[in-house]
C-alpha cells in the first residue's frame, strides 16, 4: 500500500486551517497564560497532582512527562481527550 504523506482520504492537510495553539489549548485550560513558548499544565490524560504536561504554545505540541503522551495539537489531542 503507498503511503500518501500529508495527505487524509485524498484531502490534503494545510496547518494554516487549525486554530493558533494558545486559543486552542486556552479553550480547554482556562487558566493557561502565555508566559513562554513552553508552559505545563495538569495532564488530562492521567490522573496528575503536579502539572506535568508541556504545552508548545508557537508550533501546538504537547508531551507528558507523567504518562509519556505526546503529539501535536489538534490529531491525537482531539482523538484522545475530546468527544
């Protein structure tokens, strides 16, 4: 089978379609504050008592140090968090 990269069901994907990454994932931590281009936050997919998720602010990706998840944006976040 040939890989299409970029490309979803013959639709190609263009980043400038999604949302910036500070709106984005201010909408989901409401008290997130663009302090760097890195800020933590408690993990949403763990049970977490210290914030361990990093969050990218400029490029959307997002890594655990808790639990190990990691991503970009709006693929794996959307599919793993939000219904």
């Amino acid at each position: 089978m040939r890989k299409i990269k970029n490309n979803l069901h013959g639709i190609k994907f263009d980043r400038h379609h999604l949302p910036k990454p500070f709106h984005y994932y201010s909408k989901h931590f409401p008290h997130l504050k663009m302090r760097a281009q890195w800020v933590s936050v408690h993990c949403c997919f763990h049970v977490d008592r210290q914030p361990s998720l990093r969050l990218n602010l400029e490029t959307g990706a997002f890594r655990c140090f808790g639990c190990g998840v990691k991503g970009v944006m709006c693929w794996h976040f959307i599919s793993s968090f939000i219904s």
